[in-house]
C-alpha cells in the first residue's frame, strides 16, 4: 500500500502512484520532491506530474554535492538518453532524507549491477 508523507508537498501527483506501491524514501528540494518507491525513482517540480518517472534500474548515476555556502546540489542521470538528466537545490534540513534515498537506490544499483555480473559469468562462451 502506498504511503504518503505525513504532510504531502503541493503540486505534486501522489495519486500517480500505483496504490500498492511503497513509498521508501521521500525529500524535499528547493525547486522540487525527489520519491523512491519500491519500483521507480520519480522527481516533481510540482507540476502536478512527474517530471522524471524512471525505474531503479534504469538509473545511470546520483550525485549528491554539498557545499559549504550554498545548497547542495542532487544530480540524477537516467540510463536512458531520453529521460533528460535532473537537478536539484538541496537545503540542509532535507540532507537526512536524501541520504536516505541515495543508500536505497544505491542499493538497488549494487543488485541490478551484481545480476548482470553473474548472468554474463553463467552465459556459455560463443563458438568461434
């Protein structure tokens, strides 16, 4: 069953999840809300829509730069050359929240990563 915050962020589309998706991880940007479910990582600049919907293994890199005058910046590449890359004004307060989501799809990378590894290793060597 889904799970929204405890105080939704205006703007942006909860009701676009599917009800028996898990919300896992939720942060606040500046300019936007970044949420990991158990299936995808989407990204709203309350829009009403979400402005990236990508799935956990269709994430190409994340990174999270902090600075010490400024708000951090979140960088989110999809795999895919289509689903344009994000960025994201982190404040301080939201630091926790998105170590959060950085661990969790960290995680999941790590396992889509570790899959291929040994789907190739157990893939029979082709004849020459």
């Amino acid at each position: 069953m889904a799970t929204t915050p405890t105080e939704p962020t205006p703007g942006v589309p909860y009701h676009l999840l599917d009800p028996a998706e898990d919300i896992l991880a939720h942060a606040e940007a500046e300019d936007g809300v970044v949420i990991v479910t158990d299936r995808r990582l989407v990204v709203s600049f309350g829009t009403g829509r979400f402005d990236l919907d990508i799935p956990l293994d269709g994430l190409r890199r994340m990174q999270f730069d902090i600075e010490r005058r400024r708000p951090a910046s979140l960088v989110i590449v999809p795999e895919h050359p289509s689903d344009p890359p994000v960025v994201l004004a982190i404040p301080p307060t939201q630091y926790r929240p998105v170590a959060e989501a950085l661990a969790l799809v960290g995680g999941r990378l790590h396992e889509v990563s570790t899959a291929e590894v040994e789907r190739v290793s157990k893939e029979p060597a082709a004849q020459e």
